[in-house]
C-alpha cells in the first residue's frame, strides 16, 4: 500500500529555505497508521505463515502499539494479548488506549514494573505461553528484523514518488526501528535525520546497531527536541502544533510527529540544511495518543 507524498508549504511566518514535503503514512490505515502497518506488516504474514491465531506484545498504558496490535488483530483475524506494564493499571478504570485495546478484543494481562523488565527474556516468555497458548510474540514497540523490512520499504517509495532522491528524510525516534529502516534502504545522498522523543539518559535503550547495516554517516540522530523527555511538552511545543494544524489542516500528536516537526521547522530557521534542500518528514501515525489539551480552545 503506498501512503501519499505531500508538500507542505510553510505554515510560518518566519521564513526556511527548504522545500519540505510529508510523507503521509498516518493515511495507510485509520487505526494501524503510520508505522506500525510498516512494522506490522511482515509479522502478521510471518505468524500466519508459522500457523499462529494469537499474537502477544507488550506496552505500556498509552501504547501506540498495543493499540495498533489490537486493531490489526481484529482487522485480520488474530486473538491478541497484551502485557501491559504496571500491575497496579489492572483495578484502575481503563485510559482511552487500553479501553480502544479491549474493544479490539485484546486480552490484556497487567504485570508489576519487575516483572515487566524480564520481558525479553526466554524463561519469562516461556512462563506465558505455557499461561496463554502458543503465540506469535512481537517486542514492545514492534521493533523485529521484519518490522524494519517494513520501514525499509519508505525510502523507495518517496524516490518512486519524488521523481529524484531526497536530500534529507527525518522521523521520529522511540525504540528505532522505524528509523532504522530508512538509514538501510536510503541511497548515499540521502542524510536519514532521526528526532530522538526521549532523553538519553532515560535508560531506553535505542535499537539501531543491531538492525543496521548501513553507513553510519547516513543517520543522524538528534537529541534536541525531547522536550523534557519522553511524553513530555512545553508550551512551546504545542502551540507549535495547534499554528502547524491550524494552517496545514494535518493534525500531529505531541509525543512523536510533533517534535520531529518542531525540530524540523526549529533546524531550518536555524540555517541547518542547504539552501533548497528537499526534506522530507515521514509522518508516522500516532493520532490515537493525541493529547486532549491539542484540541482545547486556546487560553
Ligand atoms: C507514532 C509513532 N511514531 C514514531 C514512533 C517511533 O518509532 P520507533 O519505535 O520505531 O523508533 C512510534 C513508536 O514506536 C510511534 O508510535
């Protein structure tokens, strides 16, 4: 499924130098949007493939990936299981996320904040099949070998749509997948510009290297437009997002689309990219985790 490319003219008055276009993967799907279809993709034909009905993954409470898990799994028949993070969620009442999660069907099983840790680890794994069944297991984030095959395949397409190779292609970055699928698949005069949504020092661990093969010269990652780290936002921040809206009429959300953006528009003014160079920002979904102060009436 190709997803459209779309210029976008400057919704600021301040002047950049760039011609920058959005690569609209929100648009594959109105709930498995922007990157997870990508990462999704190869894993639900895998575990079909392997003869799997149930697919299992881990989250937390405002998961864009439990969700995106949830609807895939109903939009193509897989029972879905979730572990979310944080043992004490299982009597609270349910946040939009996880109520959307269990309107898909999704089982979700809450576990402690230790125990979540061991998420990864064979005996732990273990201990669940034996709870639930055989299952097709996708990591928190959706981030496999197959999901960046998924995410490999963006580059082509904006090529296939622009007629010419990008200067620059940026997204947003959280476990990395999504961002090592562009620096694998873009030819040498395309920079990849990866906007990191978390403070390097938050103990989340990137996983790049291991997915990489690809120059390292080719991805930047910037570290600059956290804003206080992950899930975090200043002011500034979202009134950059309501003007953005606003004017161009596509909505973003504040924990990822929004601060790539914002680093965007922040870099250019700033004379980081060459005069004319054509930038292209993968919009990669997210909307179901759109805050609610995006849409108040301004102060
Ligand atoms: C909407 C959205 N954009 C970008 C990302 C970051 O992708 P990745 O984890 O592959 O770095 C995520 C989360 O994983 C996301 O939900």
């Amino acid at each position: 499924m190709l997803s459209t490319l779309q210029p976008l003219a400057n919704p600021f008055p301040e002047p950049v130098n760039i011609r920058l276009l959005l690569k609209r993967d929100d648009l594959l799907h109105p709930h498995i949007s922007g990157n997870k279809w990508r990462k999704l993709n190869y894993n639900l034909l895998a575990a079909r493939d392997q003869g799997f009905d149930t697919l299992l993954t881990f989250g937390g409470a405002f998961s864009n990936h439990l969700y995106a898990t949830a609807a895939a799994g109903q939009a193509f028949g897989f029972r879905t299981i979730g572990i979310v993070r944080g043992d004490e969620l299982a009597q609270a009442p349910r946040n939009k996320t996880l109520q959307a999660c269990e309107a898909y069907g999704m089982r979700l099983h809450f576990v402690s904040r230790t125990a979540y840790r061991q998420k990864e680890e064979a005996a732990f794994q273990a201990g669940l099949i034996a709870q639930v069944g055989p299952c097709y297991i996708l990591p928190e984030g959706g981030t496999n070998e197959l999901a960046v095959r998924g995410t490999a395949e963006i580059i082509p397409e904006i090529i296939a749509q622009l007629g010419t190779v990008p200067d620059f292609v940026c997204c947003p970055v959280g476990t990395g997948g999504t961002v090592a699928g562009l620096a694998r698949s873009a030819p040498a005069e395309t920079q990849v510009l990866g906007f990191v949504v978390l403070k390097a020092d938050s103990g989340f661990s990137l996983q790049i290297d291991e997915y990489a093969a690809f120059a390292p010269t080719k991805l930047n990652l910037i570290q600059d437009y956290h804003s206080g780290g992950y899930a975090r936002t200043t002011p500034q921040l979202i009134e950059f997002i309501r003007t953005f809206e606003q004017k161009t009429g596509i909505l973003l959300e504040q924990v990822y689309t929004g601060k790539m953006l914002f680093g965007i528009y922040d870099l250019a003014r700033r004379g980081y990219f060459p005069e004319g160079a054509t930038v292209v920002a993968v919009h990669t979904g997210g909307l179901q985790g759109r805050s609610e102060e995006l849409t108040m009436p301004i102060p």
